[in-house]
C-alpha cells in the first residue's frame, strides 16, 4: 500500500485488489463508517474536492470499476450480469459489502443494479445522473456520438472541472491518461452503447433501501425528467436533490455543495 501522491492528493493510500483475475485500484482517505465511491463517465486519474470533502467525516474508499482509470478486465464482462458480479465482487473487495455507497453516471448504473441483485450489499445508496435506463419519449443524450473535445461539456457545466479529474497529477505521464480515458470510454460504451438501457427499470423496485437521487440542473446527458421516473420504480423511500448551475457529474461542479448534502442524507 502507498500513501501520498495517489491522484496527486495528500493522505491517500492506494492498495490493488483482483476481480476476475485482473487488478483494480482502491483509493481511500479519512476515518469513521467507511462509504464508497464508483465515479461517472470518464472514470478518475486524480482524487477530486468531492472527495476531500466526504472524507472530512467518513472514511471514502473509490475503487475502479474495471476498464476505467486504475482497473482492468473490462474485455472480460460480456453481458450485463457479468458487471453487476463483477462490480460486487469489487465493492467486496475493497472492504464495502453492506457500506454506504455514492455513485455517478456510468458508476450509478452499476451501483443500482448491484443494490437490487444483491439485497443487503448496499446500505444507503446515492445516485448522480444514474444512466441505465432509457425512455424513447425523452431520451438520453448519447455521448459515444460526441467528438472526444466536446466530452468535457457535455459532462460537467465547467469543462475544467472534467478535465481536472480525468487529467493524470503532476509526475505521471500525460499521454497515458488520455489512453486510459479513451479505455474508460470504451468500458462504459460495452455496458451501455446504443441507450444506455441495461434493463435497470425492471430491477428498480427490488432496492428496498433508503436512495437519494442528485441531478445538477444543467445536466445534458440525462434529463430530469429521469429523476421521477427513478423514484417511481425505487421500492423503498427515496428524495430527490437539484443542484443549481451544476451539470451531469454534479459531484464534479459542485463538490462542496453535493458532500453537503451527501453527508446529511447519509447521516439521517
């Protein structure tokens, strides 16, 4: 395990775990009743504000989801059961089996799917922009269509902020980040190309558990619309929190503002 310097963040130690044979990195910072993070699209090279502020009350631990920053095995998960186990397998390894759990995006539709396959894996659970379901009456921007230099728009309201968490720290080389984004792209479109569907909505109503759905306002991949149709399907009780001016990766944009409200909903 080493500490210091992992996504350029001071205090963070960095262990490997394996799924499905392959290596994963965990990240975690803090201390207190661990809560863990699976990051939206892009994945993440750098430990991000977000984070730093969850991690001034709990202990945060980010594990990559294979094919994203950090992880492998990607080429593995042919359908969409070989995620939800392999992702569970993961949040096992890294010590999170029936922790809280915060997830974002790409992140978020696997977190859901991993709480309603597997009751008793996930405690309280948080979705940003949860992808995974699709409506053709509103449907879901598709990001695998966009030109790789509109990515940061389309994903945070501030591009800079994108950039900043997918961009590799100071000392690790800069082509090899951009790879790996590519990469992350790549994995997210194996679960989700063309609608991001992956059937999520019939398995909805079997997360039991206590859910917060968070949509900044000016998120252009998945329209709000989405937030009602979430908490509809949810089986157990669930709120809804709009975060002004911030965009699809909402924890991105506003990290302050998201942990605020995070924390007080995981702490209820």
């Amino acid at each position: 395990m080493s500490r210091g310097g992992a996504g350029g963040a001071a205090g963070v130690s960095t262990r490997r775990v394996e799924v499905n044979g392959r290596p994963c990195r965990v990240r975690e910072k803090g201390e207190g009743e661990p809560v863990g993070f699976l990051a939206g699209i892009g994945g993440l090279a750098a430990w991000t504000p977000f984070l730093d502020r969850l991690a001034e009350r709990r202990r945060v631990i980010v594990p990559s989801v294979p094919g994203f920053p950090g992880a492998e095995g990607h080429d593995l998960l042919d359908s969409q059961l070989d995620w939800i186990l392999a992702v569970q397998d993961l949040l096992e390894a890294a010590g999170l089996a029936g922790a809280d759990l915060v997830a974002s995006s790409v992140g978020a539709a696997l977190a859901a799917d991993v709480a309603a396959c597997g009751r008793g894996m996930v405690r309280r659970l948080v979705l940003v922009g949860p992808l995974g379901v699709f409506d053709e009456a509103e449907p879901i921007a598709d990001v695998w269509a966009q030109r790789p230099g509109d990515l940061p728009g389309m994903a945070c309201a501030d591009p800079a902020r994108f950039q900043a968490a997918v961009t590799a720290p100071e000392g690790e080389d800069p082509i090899e980040a951009e790879v790996l984004l590519l990469r992350a792209h790549e994995a997210a479109a194996r679960l989700l190309w063309p609608l991001s569907d992956t059937g999520l909505a019939k398995r909805l109503p079997r997360i039991r558990g206590p859910v917060m759905l968070v949509w900044g306002e000016a998120d252009r991949v998945v329209p709000f619309g989405y937030a009602r149709r979430y908490a509809d399907a949810l089986g157990g009780e669930t709120r809804i929190e709009r975060v002004p001016g911030a965009g699809h990766l909402a924890e991105l944009d506003a990290p302050d503002e998201v942990a605020r409200r995070v924390l007080a909903f995981l702490e209820s």
